[in-house]
C-alpha cells in the first residue's frame, strides 16, 4: 500500500508541470503585446512604459535613455509656463518704463497734484483734472490742455498697448442747449482728448472714449474739494491689451 501511495504522488506532479509552461507562455505573450503597442509611437513616455512592463515580466527593470537638456525636450507644460512668465515680465517691465516717462514729463502738473499717475493690475492711468483741458461746463480743449495732451499722446502713439479714454463729472446736474446731462458732457470729453490723440498720431483703432457722469467718484461730493476730484478725464493704457 506505501508503494502505491508513493506512485499515486508523483503521477499527480507530473500532471501539474503543464501549468509552469503555460505561465512562461502567457508572460512572453504579455511582453509581446507590450512590445507591439509601444513602437506603434515611439516616444519617452511610452519607452519607459515598455521598459516598467519588461521590467514587471522579467524581474528587473532596464534604465531609460536621459534625455538630453535641449528646449525640444522640454515637457511642453514647462515651455508653455516659461513663455508665459517671461511674456508677463516683459509687459510689467513696458508698462513700469511709461508710467516713469509718463511722471517724467508732466513732472509739474503731478507735483500740484493736477495730475496723478498710477499703476494697478488694470495697466497705466494719467488721470487729469478736468479744470487743466476744460473751462466749467465745456467740453472744447485749450490751448495748455492740447499741449498737455500732446505730452502725453508723444509717448504713446509709439507703444502697442489698447487706450481708453474715461470722462468723469461731480454730482451736480447740467442742463443746457449742449449738454442735456453729465452723461453727455462726460463722453464728449473723453472723444475731445481722443481726437487730439488721434491727431497727434496714435492708431485710432487703439482708442476707447467712454463717459461715465458722476458714477464713479473718487471724493465726495459733499464739498467742493471733493468735487474738483471728481471732475476729472483719466487715460489708461491697458495692460495685456497690445493691438
């Protein structure tokens, strides 16, 4: 009986040793599919997939070729961020460079505080005081506001950037032959300082004229003061916006 039992045994063992065969099989069947889906592209990412799943088969994995430090091979996430940051620097270093030309050469109206310059995310604004272009009521420039102007439209006609023009008045109404409302008298303005820039030479297809009344204050209008702030004609060269 130990003899039969012994016989038993190793009949079923050898029955068994078709299933070592068939693993080895099924693995190179793996590892050629793996290898047929990756050089239909050839590219890194899919050579180091290959590799990974030879790896896994084979008990080890083979080393990827380094990529060499060319732009080329640059994962194309970097050179998009790359190309955005220095874009960015670049208009930051544009508009930095105008609003110091722009305080440069109206120096004596900024430093009576007829005239401020300031930079923000929105791009560059020369705000004037209405009282510097305009006689109260009126929308036709002087002779000092086409000089002042023109100061400033010399700086500009050069540089790429879009330009809106904002009209601005205090909160009392005004009603006339000319004006029915601030609405008018504060766009009318704006296409007066637009025409002159225009005829000074920057694009016309750079320029915005808008009018927006007592709408947006920057004072009160409570008292005089805050009113001559309000009355105002604010030229913003546009950040981002190059035609």
């Amino acid at each position: 009986m130990a003899r039969k039992r012994y016989d038993d045994e190793e009949t079923e063992a050898s029955h068994d040793r078709w299933l070592i065969s068939y693993a080895d099989f099924i693995t190179l069947l793996f590892a050629f599919f793996v290898v047929m889906y990756a050089i239909s592209v050839v590219n890194t990412g899919k050579y180091k997939a290959l590799s990974d799943a030879l790896g896994d088969a084979f008990g080890g994995r083979p080393e990827v070729p380094q990529a060499g430090s060319t732009i080329e091979q640059l994962p194309l996430t970097n050179l998009i961020a790359r190309k955005r940051l220095d874009a960015a620097r670049r208009e930051r270093e544009r508009l930095n460079t105008l609003a110091r030309e722009l305080n440069a050469s109206l120096a004596p109206l900024v430093k009576n505080g007829q005239v401020r310059v300031t930079q923000t995310g929105r791009g560059v604004t020369v705000e004037i005081n209405a009282k510097v272009l305009f006689e109260e009521g009126q929308a036709v420039l002087g002779n000092e506001a086409r000089a002042t102007l023109g100061t400033v439209a010399s700086l500009l006609k050069n540089d790429p950037h879009a330009i809106q023009v904002e009209g601005h008045t205090d909160k009392l109404p005004i009603a006339n032959s000319a004006f029915p409302s601030n609405w008018e008298l504060s766009s009318v303005r704006a296409s007066s300082v637009v025409r002159l820039f225009i005829d000074s030479g920057v694009a016309a297809e750079r320029l915005t004229a808008v009018g927006h009344a007592a709408n947006q204050p920057v004072a009160p209008n409570t008292d005089e003061a805050g009113r001559v702030r309000n009355r105002r004609v604010a030229v913003t060269i546009l950040a981002g916006s190059s035609m």
